[in-house]
C-alpha cells in the first residue's frame, strides 16, 4: 500500500512535470498509448503463459519420472527387508544414488513412523510424522510442488508384496525431489523472451509513434487550412480527405463559413444600401439648394416652391432613419419583446382607425373582417408596426377607389390574419425579394409614395420573433394577399 502511494506519487510528478493533463487531453498520446499496450500486453501474457505452461509440464514429467523411480526402490525395500534390517550397504548405496539422481533428499520411514534411513544422514531414527507421511500409510502416494522452494515432495507407500492378499504398507519413501534444474531453463527462457519482449517494444514504439503522427495528420490540415483562411470567409469550403467524422465535422464547419460568409455579405450590401437611400435625399437636398444659390434674383414663389420640395425630403430622409432604428430594434435577440396578452381586434380597429385618413385620400375603402374574437400573447408595439407596415401597402399601392380587406380569425393555436387589396400587385418574379431589405419592385414609384423599402422587412422580422410566418400571392394588376400566422401563446 506504502509503496503504490510512493509510485503513485512518482507517476503524478513525473505527468505534471511533462504537462500531465495536456499529454492525456492529446490524441496523438491516446493513440500512441493505445497501439502500444495492444501491441505490448499480448506478448506479456503469451510469454506469460508459455512460462507457466512450460513450469507444468517440466515439473509433471519430473513427478512422474520420480515416482516410479521411488516404486521401484520402494520394491526393492520390501524385498530386501530393508525397513527391519537397515544394514544392507547394497540397498543403502542405491537409496544415496537415488538421492543424487535428484538432487534431493531420501527418507526411509517404518510403520512406527520412525527414520530408518535418511540420505543426508542428520536425521535417522527419528520419528516423522506428517500429513504425506500418515496419507502414505492410509494407502496412496503423495506429490506436491513447492514452486518457491524449487523441490518436489514425493511420499511413496513400501508395500508388502509377500502377502498379495494384504497389501499391506510397511512404511514409507518420503523423497524431496530438486526442480533448480527447471528454475534454471526457466530463467534461461525469461531472459531469451525478455530480448524478444525489447526487441519487439522498440519496434512497436517506433510503429506507436508512426500511427500516432500518420492518425493526427487530417487533424493537423484542417487547423492548418482554417488558419490560412484569412480574416475573411470569401475562400473556398475547406476540403481536407480525412475519415467520415471528420467530414461530418468539416461540413457542419463549412456551412457555418458559409452563413458567415452570406452575413458578411449582406451586412455590406446593407451598409452600401443605407448610405444610398440616405444619400437620395440629401443629394436632392443639395440640387435644389444650389440652384437657388445659383439665382440671386429667383422669384419669391420659386424659394417657396423650392423650400417645400426641400421639405419633403428631409421628411422622406427622417422616414427612412426612423424605418432603419425599428429595423435594428427588431434584429436586436428575442430578449427584448415585452410580450402581454393583447386582444387583436381591439389592436387592428386602432390601426385602422389611424390609417383611415390615408385610405380616404386616395378613396380607398377600408374594411375589417373579424371571424372571431382573437387574444393572444405578442409584443404589441413592434406586431403593431407590422400590421399597419402591411395595411398602408395596401393602401399605397392600390388603385384609385380601390379596398383593402382585413380579415382576422384563429384556431386553437394560431391566429391569422390576411391583409388583401385590389391594388396594382406585385410579379411573380418580385414576390420572393420583397421582403428583403430596401428592395423595391419599382424604384421610382416606390419613392414617389414615400416608400423606403424596409416595411415588409420590418414586419417579417417582428412576425419571426413572435415565431410566427408571413407570406405573399399576387396576381399582378388584381391585388395582392398578406398571410399571417402567429401563435396564440407565447413559450
Ligand atoms: P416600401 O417602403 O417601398 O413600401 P416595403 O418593404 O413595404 O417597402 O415593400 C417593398 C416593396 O414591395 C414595395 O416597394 C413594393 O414594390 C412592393 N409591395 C409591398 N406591398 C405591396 C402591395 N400591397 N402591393 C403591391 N406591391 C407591394
């Protein structure tokens, strides 16, 4: 326990003083550990077991072999009367050879489990008495190895062959038999084995190291090719041949460029439309102004006429800032919608109340159609402009004595509203851009009725923060439909 807690702490200082935790979070030092303990522990355990498997065998053949030989002395014993009358130089020299023979020890021991003749000579006629020994006498022989000690202990029964009736033990062999001769191929083997197990680690850590970089290497181009992607995102998709998780990887990455990209580019287009629609103005502004510097002597009714004209444009420019500041309030994340429960009839009677005024002066009738009473959870300042943004299109781009028909009803989830005019509507080829940004089916009637063109992309937005949809059908000369779907709750 004292010493694991020793290496433990060994091991700890050793990873922390090469950056422990960065070395494990590596892949590459994944994959070269992995390759090297399945390359390595294999041949532990199959050296392991050729070992033990070896040590088995040896020592069996061993037993056996030295049992026998035991038989036969043990015979011999009987036949010669040995256990009564120890005196035999004859039977004496034989038991010594046998002894050599093993390296070992022999133990003659009579029925009244006394020594009669031990190899070593320190020991006889003494008494033993051990489980080998009373086992023997119980009839039966006796082995067991005792691999730390390097012997085998082998107890044979000296049966009485002169009475085959009985069969009777008269006492016992008990034989320590040598196995240093095992230990030592054993270790001989070990060793070969442990030059083999060097020699193969290096091959497999230089193979482990090989793998390591060859597995990294897709990793190492792709970081690669984002790094040389400069601060912009107008470069192809990367395209690096790796495995199919990584190109899972790689086309999730790729898309995300791609949406950037798109960003980046509407963002420009956005930022080169505003200074545009801001400049229109301005550049009117200056036209008229100049020409009035231009003539000292200019009529009263020409300044008048002029300042007017001046007038609207300022109007016009203030229309379009103040289109821009709720287009970026409605950008801005969904965090920012003061979301109440608002009842939409009473909020489409006050829009078009406010709107009828600009309905009567250009004769357009304006009506609303309410299937039902409809509540529902919505910010009701920003659906407030997107409402009115879709009414007073109806109206701006209506014929003269035209309509305008709003109509409202809900399901059990959703609202919906269709705002449709008899107006002059809008080509199928326009119907997929209208909601875009400053884009206008045409330009100069657009501006001639006061347009900006961020209405309808205001409307979207504040419909899509509500999660709702908003889409558009016309028959161009007939009158186009708005349709609305909002839920009814908000989560
Ligand atoms: P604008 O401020 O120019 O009206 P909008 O974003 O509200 O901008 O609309 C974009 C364009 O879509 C308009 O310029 C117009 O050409 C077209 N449009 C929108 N609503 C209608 C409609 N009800 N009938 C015909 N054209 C429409």
């Amino acid at each position: 326990m004292c010493i694991l807690s020793g290496e433990w702490a060994i091991i700890s200082r050793f990873s922390e003083l090469i950056g422990g935790s960065f070395l494990f979070k590596s892949l590459k030092f994944r994959i070269f550990l992995l390759v090297m303990l399945v390359g390595m522990i294999p041949m532990f355990i199959v050296r392991g077991i050729i070992l033990a498997e070896y040590e088995k065998n040896a020592v069996a053949a061993r037993t056996s072999e030295a049992v026998n030989n035991f038989h036969i002395l043990a015979d011999y014993l009987d036949s010669s009367g040995y256990i009564y009358d120890p005196s035999s130089d004859a039977v004496s020299r034989e038991i010594d050879q046998l002894s050599n023979l093993y390296d070992g020890r022999v133990l003659v021991i009579n029925g009244d489990y006394r020594i009669v003749r031990d190899s070593y000579g320190i020991s006889d006629d003494k008494t033993i008495i051990s489980q080998e020994v009373i086992k023997c006498f119980r009839g039966g022989e006796a082995t067991k190895y005792y691999g730390r000690d390097h012997f085998i202990l082998v107890s044979v029964p000296i049966l009485s062959l002169a009475d085959e009736e009985r069969d009777e033990t008269q006492g016992v062999i008990l034989a320590l038999v040598s196995t240093e001769g095992i230990k030592d191929t054993l270790a001989h083997v070990s060793r070969n084995s442990s030059v083999i197990l060097v020699s193969v680690g290096i091959i497999v850590f230089a193979l482990a190291i090989f793998l390591a970089n060859l597995m990294i290497l897709p990793f190492s181009k792709i970081t690669s090719a984002i790094s040389s992607m400069e601060a912009g995102y107008d470069k192809k998709p990367i395209d690096v041949k790796s495995y199919a998780e990584m190109d899972s990887i790689l086309g999730a990455l790729n898309q995300l460029l791609e949406r950037m990209r798109t960003l980046d580019e509407s963002r420009q287009e956005f930022v080169s439309n505003v200074s545009h629609e801001l400049k229109t103005p301005l550049a009117s502004m200056k036209i008229l102004a100049d020409s009035l510097v231009m003539q000292p002597d200019a009529p009263v009714e020409m300044y008048r006429e002029f300042m007017e004209d001046i007038t609207h444009e300022i109007d016009r420019e203030n229309d379009i800032i103040s289109d821009l500041l709720s287009l970026v309030k409605m950008d801005q994340k969904e965090g920012t919608l003061n979301i109440k429960l608002v009842n939409i009839n009473e909020l489409l009677e006050m829009i078009l109340k406010r709107l009828r005024p600009l309905a009567e002066q250009n004769n357009i009738e304006l009506v609303f159609e309410s299937i039902r009473q409809v509540e529902a959870e919505i910010d009701e300042v920003k659906l407030t402009l997107a409402f009115s943004n879709l009414i007073e299109n109806g109206i701006k781009y209506n014929r003269k004595d035209g309509s305008v028909r709003v109509v409202l009803d809900a399901d059990h989830k959703f609202m919906s509203l269709e705002v449709s005019d008899t107006g002059i509507g809008i080509p199928q080829e326009h119907i997929a851009n209208i909601f875009e940004r400053f884009y206008r089916v045409d330009k100069s009637h657009s501006r001639e009725i006061g347009g900006s063109g961020l209405g309808l992309a205001i409307t979207r937005s504040a419909i899509l923060m509500h999660r709702g949809s908003v889409k558009a059908s016309s028959v161009e000369g007939e009158g186009t439909t708005f349709t609305v779907r909002i839920p009814l709750t908000y989560v």
